[in-house]
C-alpha cells in the first residue's frame, strides 16, 4: 500500500465519525430502537461503535509501541448483553468520534517503518496496521448503513 492509498483510507475512516452523527441525528427516538430481524438497533450499534473504537485504539497502539503483540479476540454480542446496549447514545457517540479523531491522527503522524509493523490477532493471525486500517476505514460506514436499515430507511 503507498502513502496516497493510506491517506485515502484515514479520510475513510474519519469520515466514518460524520456518517455515523449524521445517521443519528436523522433518527427518531422510536427509529433508533426499531430493529431489522436479529439484527441491532441504531442505538446498540452506536454503543458497539464505541467499544468497538475503543478495543481497536488499544490493538492499533499495542501493534506500533509492542513487538508482534498477542491482540485478543472481543466477543461482541458479548459485549451488547453485559454492557447495557440500551442506555442513551450521546455519550457513547461522543466517544466514538473524539477515538477516531485521535486514531486518525495517529495514523497520519507514523512513519513508513510503523507502517510494517504486526500483531497477531488471536483469529486472523498476523495483523499489521495496514490491515486495521483497510479494516477500520469501512467499520462505521457498514454500521452506519445497518442503523439506517433497522431503523427502516432505504439505504443505497
């Protein structure tokens, strides 16, 4: 991956902190628990979204400051059941943007042998940055369009 490819994805990802406000800010309180099948609601994703930044944070900073560091796997639905996935979003959604905000900023400022470094993810296996970032550029913006979907918006 080069550098305009790994600048594209950071703007990907960041952007995923305003798809993800404005999808909320879109919904209405019966809209934001409404779900599709088994699938959550907007309000659960929004807490995912920030348990989820905040695991991922850890794993990306254990990857660059840690040599080849064991990143443990999360049981999300786990999470959702123990973590009260029902309580109000604002908090959780404030940070979630303020993480991904601060990773972004991470990303931009670490140089091209950072770049190289690896983990290893207890069910992928070798993870390197890149990977969390190819991954992570597209995490908000598929939830984003799952709470859409739930809360019964057309989503393109």
């Amino acid at each position: 991956m080069d550098a305009t490819q790994r600048r594209d994805l950071i703007e990907r990802y960041r952007d995923g902190g305003r798809a993800v406000s404005e999808a909320v800010a879109s919904l209405s309180l019966v809209e934001l628990d409404r779900r599709a099948g088994q699938q959550w609601s907007a309000r659960e994703v929004v807490h995912h979204l920030a348990d989820a930044e905040m695991i991922e944070g850890v794993r990306l900073r254990r990857i660059l400051a840690e040599d080849e560091p064991l990143l443990p796997w999360a049981d999300e639905a786990e999470y959702a059941r123990r973590l009260h996935y029902q309580r109000p979003v604002e908090a959780s959604l404030g940070v979630f943007k303020a993480l991904v905000a601060a990773n972004a900023e991470l990303l931009e400022a670490i140089d091209e042998a950072l770049w190289r470094r690896r983990g290893v993810h207890a069910l992928r296996g070798a993870y390197s940055v890149e990977d969390w970032l190819t991954e992570m550029a597209e995490h908000a913006h598929d939830h984003t369009a799952q709470m859409l979907r739930a809360a019964g918006h057309d989503v393109i």
